[in-house]
C-alpha cells in the first residue's frame, strides 16, 4: 500500500504525462489570468468602496490591456520553443510579484505600472504557456485536449473570486491580494516544473515568406468582427459585479454574479467547439455574440436577481468560447504563415479591449449608471454581427 502512494506521488512529477501537462496548464491560467488579471474585477466593489476612484478603476483595466496586447503580439512571433519556457516563467514570476504590489501599496502611480507589467505577464502566461502545453502534450488530435486546458480561464475566475471572498468575509482587499499572491507563489512550482523540458530542443521553425495577400474582404470583416468581440469582453469582465451591486435589491449579489461567469466559463470553449465543428464557425460565432448582447443588456433593462445572475452566466459562457471560435477560423484560414493573420487579429481584440474602459468611465460618469455603457457596447457588439452575416454571405459567393 505504501508502495503504491509513493509511486502514485511520483506520477504527478512526471512531466511527459499528458494528465500532469493539463493540469499544469490550467493551474497556470489560474495564476496568470484568474490572480493577475480576474481577481481585479472580484475585489473591486470592496476597493471602490475604500479609496479607489471609478475613473482610475477603468484606467487601470485600460492599461491591463495594453500590457496583454503588448504581449501578445510579441509571443505571436516568438519561435523558438526553449524561448517560450523562459518567457512563460517570466510571466508566472511577473503575475506574483505584480500582485503582491497590490496588497502592499495604495500609490496609484505604482498600480499604473503594475497593471500593464501584470498584463504583459498574463499574455506570457496564457498565450506562451498555452503554446508549450499544445507542444508537450502526446496526442495525434490535440484539438479536445486544448478545449480541456482552456476551462482554466473558468476555473481561474472561479477559484480567484472564492479566495477573494472568503477573505473578504473578516479582512480587506489589501488582506486578499496577499493571500492570491502566496496561493499562486505555491501553485507556481508545479506548473513551472511541468511546462518545461528535460533538455533543450533543437528545432528550427519552419520559415515561411510574409505575405500580406491574406487580407482579403472575408478576413478584413473578420478582424472588425473580432474587435467588436473586444470590447463586448471588457465592459462586464471589469465591472460586473459592481453593475450587479448597483441596482436597487441586488446589492451583495456581483460577487455571486461573478462566480457563476466563473463556473458557465468552465465547459464553454468545449462546447462552442463542437457547435462550430458540427454547424460551421462563423453561424456558431453568430450565435454566441446573439447571447453575449442579451447578457449585457439584462442588467439595464431588469433588477431581477434571476436574471442577473444569467446575465452573468451568458457572458462566462460566452467570452471564452469566442476567443477560442475566432482564433480557431483565424487559424485555418492563415494555413501555414499564421504570424500575420494572427496578429492582426490579436491586435484588433486588444485596441477594443483598451478602448472599452475608457468610454465606460466616462458615460458612467456623465450618466451616474452604467446604462447607457450597456446599451453602446450591445450596439457594438450587433455592429459585429452584422459584420459576420456579410462574412456569410461572402461565404456564400465562395460555395
């Protein structure tokens, strides 16, 4: 008996095990993007509540997201995979010690830098560290296997928002930023020591000449598709839970509204996948940006609790699954240079993510709600619908 502890033990330190590879992922999705990203939007009702300002709140998002982009574009062409480990260390070191400036400071100036470094860090470690899982993992259709590394980002908002409420119930927020910032410094070694390789791989990426001939009508529509998607992303994963806590009878329910984002998030981009294989990509994103409009706009049309809490749910189910959907097409339609396409595309996702709390703060300011910032990001988000019924059509013509 004690024999077969010892080597069970020993098989989770097995860094070719494909189970050990995915779980390594997931936990490093829920340092990277649930501690250094996520748990921002779950503690900020409590900082809103304390000393930070909403303006600054949205400036702080804005500047998150400039620090992914930043990082996402630069992982787009790194090559080299013994790189990649170094910068996705990089990444899950910046996640902790950005977070950890956030439990011990109240300088504002400090957070501005801390938020685009966490940013920078996030992209690291999801878009890296995803890479390196995709290449670690022994299987000939890798394809589920990504759909189950990337229920991480449900697990990471989950699991962000029941650390930071826990210890919200009998300290602070300062209080909750410190406990993330060791939850994630203990889980970092095991993701750190899984996602890397026993030696150095030589490998030389396959070189292949840029072109920008890609670009054409159906891919350019596809882009402005994939940047109102943006900014249909940020508006509630900034401030849900504080448009849930203000409108009248629900104060006190944004948290559970964020933890059920969490939880729908879980299965979404399993889901969604299957969907667009069986039904087509772009009739699925359709359909996906429909609920995610709906989502957005429940709040400024309902106080009820029930529907709220959907709200909540259509986005976690829905802001996934889409990322997934839009890079999935953008992949097959790239073939074997992707660096453009996928660049461009990334870009395009993350000037809507930067943008989106900028207009917010100021409409929620001249408003005194956050109405009328729904009722523009839905309009957006349709503007984007609109964009794939034309990318449809011109699918059509292709036939």
């Amino acid at each position: 008996m004690a024999k077969n502890k010892i080597a069970l033990n020993l098989n989770f330190l097995d860094k070719n095990k494909n189970s050990n590879i995915l779980l390594a992922g997931i936990i490093s999705i829920i340092i990277g993007v649930g501690v250094a990203r996520f748990a921002f939007t779950s503690l900020l009702p409590a900082m809103l509540d304390d000393f930070l300002s909403l303006t600054n709140a949205g400036l702080f998002a804005s500047f998150n997201f400039a620090g992914y982009l930043s990082g996402a574009l630069l992982s787009i062409f790194i090559k080299d995979i013994n790189t990649k480990v170094k910068l996705f260390r990089l990444g899950i070191l910046l996640s902790i010690l950005t977070t950890a400036l956030l439990a011990t400071t109240n300088n504002e100036t400090l957070w501005f830098i801390s938020r685009i470094i966490a940013g920078f860090g996030s992209a690291m470690v999801l878009i890296v560290g995803s890479a390196i899982t995709m290449v670690k993992l022994n299987y000939e259709d890798k394809t589920k296997a990504m759909g189950i590394h990337f229920t991480g980002i449900g697990f990471a908002i989950a699991i962000s928002e029941l650390i930071s409420q826990y210890v919200l119930q009998d300290g602070t927020w300062a209080d909750a930023w410190m406990v993330l910032t060791i939850f994630a410094f203990v889980l970092s070694f095991y993701c750190i020591y899984i996602l890397s390789f026993d030696k150095e791989i030589k490998k030389d990426a396959p070189k292949h000449k840029l072109s920008f001939s890609i670009f054409t009508p159906y891919v350019i529509l596809l882009i402005l598709a994939y940047f109102t998607e943006g900014v249909g992303f940020v508006v509630q994963g900034t401030f849900l839970p504080d448009i849930i806590n203000s409108l009248q009878g629900l104060e006190g329910y944004g948290s559970l509204g964020w933890l059920i984002v969490g939880i729908a998030g879980i299965p979404s981009s399993i889901i969604w996948m299957r969907l667009a294989h069986k039904h087509g990509s772009v009739n699925i994103i359709i359909i996906a940006m429909a609920l995610q409009i709906i989502g957005i706009l429940i709040p400024a049309f309902s106080t009820n609790i029930y529907l709220n809490l959907l709200s909540g749910a259509l986005y976690g189910s829905t802001f996934i699954g889409l990322v997934a959907l839009f890079m999935n097409l953008g992949g097959q339609l790239a073939g074997k240079n992707p660096v453009v396409l996928m660049g461009a595309m990334t870009a395009a996702y993350g000037i809507g993510q930067v943008g989106a709390p900028l207009y917010s703060v100021w409409l929620i300011e001249k408003f005194g709600n956050y109405n009328s910032t729904l009722y523009v990001t839905a309009c957006i988000v349709f503007v984007g619908i609109l964009f794939l019924f034309w990318v449809r059509k011109l699918e059509k013509k292709n036939i």
